[in-house]
C-alpha cells in the first residue's frame, strides 16, 4: 500500500515533524505500543520526507520570535527533523528523530532515540566535515544513520551490535569528542571546564558572599595597574631623521606615529613570540613584524604616546584625554593574514550563560523567562570548551572571549532600556545561543569562511540562517567613516556606563583590557587582536584609530587569563607554544611531555576564538 506524508505540528514539542501514513495495522502497533508521540510515528519501510514549506518556516520564526519558555532546540529558527523507525541486531525497536540545528552551518545534529518501553535519549553530534559531508536517517538503514559525501555513501550503524550499542559506548568513553563511524561524526560529551584560583575566588565572591560583587569591584580598583608595562624607548630622538619603513602590499598597514618616533626603537620584556627581522634593540613603535615559523601572522608593538597628535588630538568630545599612566603603557598586537586563516568561536562549559544577567535595571527583567531569550540552559546541547580533534590540527592561535554573562548586558543608557537590558549574543556552529541584539558590536563569521565586524541592526536578522559563528560584547571602539576615510572613535568610548566598559563608575579605572579589530590593506584583510597592559576604552580607541582600524571592539579585561593568546607552531611530531605575553603560560597545564594549553589541549570554562590555517604553506 504506497505510503501518504504529511507534515504537521506536534502542539507539545513546537516542532515540525514529519508523520508518514502507512499500512494501518503497523501503525496502530506503534501508537498502542506508546513508543513516541503520535506525532513522530514512523511506520516501517516508509522513506522519510523533510519537514519543508513556507508554513513550517513562519511557525518556527514564529517561535524564535516568541517571548515564551522554551528549549535551546525551539531557538532554532532554520533547523529541520526527520524521523524512521531504528532498530537494533538483538530486536530492539524504536524511534530515532534527526534535528539538523542549522542545515546552512551543517555542523550540529540532535539525535533523540526512544526506544520501546524506555525514555529519550538524546546524543548532541557534530560533523567534523560541515561543507562537504552531510548525515541522515533513512529506513534503508535502520541499525543508524546514513553519511553522504560526494557520490560515496557509508551507513554509520549506531545502534548495531554488542550491548550497549556504538553510542553508548561513545557517551561512556570518557572522551570529550567520542568518535563514531571512523571518526566521520563525533559525539560531544559533557566536560568540567578549568578555572583558574583568580576566577574561583571572584566567583566565590560573588555568589557566596553578601556584597561580593562590591568586594570584587574593589578588587579591581586595588590591582588595576598590576598588569602595567612599559617599554624601552632607544636610538635616534631627533624627529623626523628615522629611517622610514616600507610597507609591502601582503602585509597589515603600520600605525601613524608621530615624527620624532620615527627612529626609535621600542622593547619590551614580556612580549613572548619569537618574530623575524627584529632588531638587537627591539621594534620600531607601530610595525608589523612576521611571527617565526607562523607565515601569515605578523606582531606589532606600539605605546599611545607615541601616536600621531593629530590623532591624539582628534574627536575630543569622543575620547578623554590620556593620562600620564596609560599613555605610555604596552600595547600588543597580533594580526592574521584573513586570506590564509579560517577563524572560529566557541562556548566554554559555562560561559557566557544564557540566563538573566543581574547587571541590569530593576524592573527590566521578565521574571515569566529563565533567561532574555526564553531559555535558561543550553542543554540538550553540549558545550566542551575546547577544539574539536580535526580543527585542533590545524589551529595556529587561541584567544579568549568576550565577558560573561554576568556583565554581558547593560545597566545605564539607552541600551539598558531595550530588549531586556541588550544583552550580549553569540552564536556558535550556526546554533543561537543568545540572539543578536541591535546597536552592539558583533564580530561574525560567515558559512562561507568570510569574517565580518560591524554594529548589528534589527535588519541584519535577515542574514542570521548564513552566520556560523557570532560574539558581540559592548558597543564600537571604533568605526569606519566612509566619507572621510578614516576610522572614528565610537560614540560611547568615554561615556563609561552607557557603553558597559566596566570599572569604576567615575571613568578612571586603568586595567589590562583586550580587543579585536578588522584592518583593510587593499584587498588584504587583517583580523587584529590587541592587548593593552594598562589602558581606558579612550587609550584602545587611540590605537585602533593609529592602526587605521575600519572597526574594533572590547573583548575582555582585568586578568592574563581574561586576555589570553597562545600560538602554537608544528614541526613533525614537535609542538610549541608561544604566549603573546611570557606569564600567559601560567594559564596553561603542564604534562610529562610538556605544556598542555588551554581550549587546545584541556576543556575551559570561558568561551574563545580560534584561527586554523587553511592551507600548509
């Protein structure tokens, strides 16, 4: 008897599933053996048919928009589901949906088991192979699921075999990525993410003490100035006899500085990756020096007083002047060559969190959601802090995230009064964790590897199904004047509470901040993460402008741990890793064969970003 497919709504899940009518008496045995929900029965021998169609799509746009409870699975507005009946060598039968999160990103896969008798199950896959592999459930393989690439189709037998089956093996190995069918799919296992003694301490503050937050904040103000580092200025101090620098096409533009730095030289004790061309007596101040045995990434040193006056100079009402501490205070940069790196973001195994931050006004909260998206944990979901294995091969650099979601959202200002405070969103593996909210700085990573920073707007909603990675964190240091030509300091670089920079309420609090930026050279795009040993949003705004920045953001501050970056070089079965600043390396573990770095070599408990070479140079 030929088989009928619809596609309806399951009224309990908010799903779109697929419902195939076959031989009656077949599905009259499932729903009498209450296997799953009506609503998923799949009679045997009947191909599945994807949810599709433009009623399904408003339904679950519908349901994003929807200020409602719900699971991190009904956030997903672009997912889709089919469902087959699965079965097992020994006779076990049921019922296995697949949930594609974001068929765009083809990253991230739910697999919801119910076997009869027995409750769900659900096992978070990821493909290793996003653009070139795809996975799917078909009644021609009921022991699993099938793997397409190309013209070349492997069954993946899941739940063929010995008991317990390929993934609960998987689930009890022990191993953060489980690999399954050859290492084709991988199957994410819950992890405890490392923290460090500082960010025990402060959370110990915070959640166990009465006033704690006031007591860290204190904290802060105690030790702002304990990360300072100035460097050694030497050579030539007669202005404008240096020697000038050429700057060739492949590589990122040199800050501007002013003339009578132009012969000096700049060194400083801390700066912990081996660079080409260096001079006995350090760097010229704003040059870009290659990484050694890195092609593609370049190191440059630079301290604000150093920079053109007329920069300094420049958008007075937009940036306060520097004062005699951050002014010659140590600001490192590294920028990746956009050409021949693919960058990532990802979770770590507990922030940012997806509740209510508690740094928002009274009364703004909606105490009727878990949190401002309408979820409150991201589970079924599993985040790992740390590489999946075939991304970790090819990671050249790590670096960390944006704030937790403590801070993650605004108190004062315009900001503060919208969308439940604004706040801060992300993405990861084209999955929405926390929605983009306007009017904030996001730095975004496309599906087709093409990396974007700018000011989201409520328009930009219409290119969430093509973004793969997203973290916004604040407002603009920076922005791109298109009728000048120049970058510009943002409109809420000195204006401490409506901009959420953090520290102390009066707008002086110096601390070691950390910030990325986007760079043009022609057609050369640079992606540049900054950290400043001692600066204000004013000190960051005046370098990213000396940089000719077309855009740059805050990331985070206040700690080594909160501004990590680490770099690793390869050669053989050798593996070395180099700090942006020498005491980085006290974030990282130390085995018997040496250092085990973080979020590449152990799971972390803060979210970061990864740059992986595309090619081998």
């Amino acid at each position: 008897m030929a088989g009928l497919t619809k596609i309806r709504s399951d009224s309990r899940s908010k799903q779109s599933v697929v419902v195939t009518w076959c031989q009656p008496g077949l599905l009259f045995l499932l729903a009498a053996a209450c296997i799953v929900p009506a609503a998923l029965l799949v009679a045997a021998h009947c191909r599945p048919v994807k949810a599709q169609g433009s009623e399904a799509s408003r339904g679950r746009a519908a349901e994003y928009q929807s200020v409602v409870p719900k699971t991190v699975v009904e956030l997903q507005q672009f997912r889709t589901a089919t469902s087959s009946r699965v079965r097992t060598d020994s006779g076990s039968e049921g019922v296995a949906t697949l949930v594609n999160l974001n068929p765009t990103s083809n990253a991230w896969y739910l697999l919801q088991v119910t076997w009869l008798g027995q409750a769900e199950i659900t096992y978070h896959l990821e493909n290793p192979e996003p653009r070139s592999r795809k996975v799917f459930l078909d009644d021609k393989y009921p022991f699993g699921v099938e793997i397409v690439q190309g013209n070349m189709h492997t069954p993946c037998d899941l739940f063929r075999g010995a008991s317990p089956n390929l993934l609960e093996q998987a689930r009890t190995s022990q191993l953060i990525y489980a690999p399954l069918c050859d290492g084709r799919l991988y199957l994410r296992n819950p992890a405890r993410g490392y923290r460090t003694t500082l960010e025990s301490a402060a959370e110990f503050l915070r959640s166990q003490v009465w006033g704690g937050e006031k007591v860290v904040v204190l904290f802060h103000h105690l030790f702002e100035d304990t990360h300072r580092e100035t460097g050694k200025l030497s050579g030539d101090e007669h202005p404008g006899q240096g020697t000038a620098h050429t700057v060739l096409a492949l590589d990122p533009l040199p800050a501007q500085i002013d003339a009578k730095y132009a012969g000096r030289f700049l060194s400083a004790n801390g700066l912990a990756i081996a660079l080409e061309n260096i001079a006995p007596n350090g760097m010229r101040p704003g040059v870009w020096y290659p990484a050694r045995n890195n092609p593609g990434v370049f190191v440059s040193l630079i301290e604000p007083e150093v920079i053109d006056t007329v920069i300094l100079t420049s958008y007075k009402t937009r940036v306060n002047p520097l004062d005699r501490v951050e002014a010659p205070s140590l600001c490192y940069l590294v920028a990746f060559d956009l050409d021949q790196f693919d960058l990532a973001y990802a979770l770590g195994t507990d922030h940012p969190a997806v509740t209510w931050s508690t740094h928002i006004q009274s009364g703004i909260k909606n105490e009727k959601l878990p949190g401002p998206d309408g979820i409150g944990m991201v589970s079924p979901l599993v985040s790992t802090g740390l590489i999946i294995p075939e991304n970790a091969r090819r990671t050249v650099a790590t670096f960390s995230g944006g704030f937790k979601r403590e801070h993650g959202a605004f108190k004062f200002g315009d900001l503060a009064r919208k969308n439940y405070g604004s706040h801060y969103g992300f993405i990861e593996n084209g999955v929405v964790f926390s929605k983009l909210q306007p009017d904030l700085a996001t730095i975004l990573v496309f599906a087709d590897g093409s990396v974007q920073m700018k000011t989201w707007k409520t328009e930009d909603d219409r290119s969430l199904e093509e973004i793969r990675y997203a973290r916004q964190n604040g407002v603009p240091i920076v922005e791109f004047d298109s009728a000048s030509g120049t970058s510009v300091p943002g409109p809420l670089v000195n204006r401490w509470g409506p901009g959420n920079w953090s520290g102390s309420e009066d707008s002086k609090l110096r601390a070691i901040r950390s910030g990325a930026a986007m760079q043009w050279n022609g057609q050369k795009h640079f992606l540049i993460y900054a950290v400043f040993s001692d600066a204000t949003p004013s000190a960051m705004a005046r370098v990213f402008q000396a940089y000719r920045c077309r855009y740059a953001m805050l990331l985070d501050m206040n700690a080594l741990e909160h501004t990590y970056l680490a770099m690793y070089r390869r050669a053989g079965d050798r593996f070395a890793v180099d700090h942006l600043i020498d005491g980085m390396s006290e974030v990282d573990k130390v085995g018997a064969n040496g250092p085990i770095p973080r979020f590449l070599g152990y799971p972390d408990n803060r979210d970061f970003f990864y740059l992986m070479r595309r090619s081998v140079p």
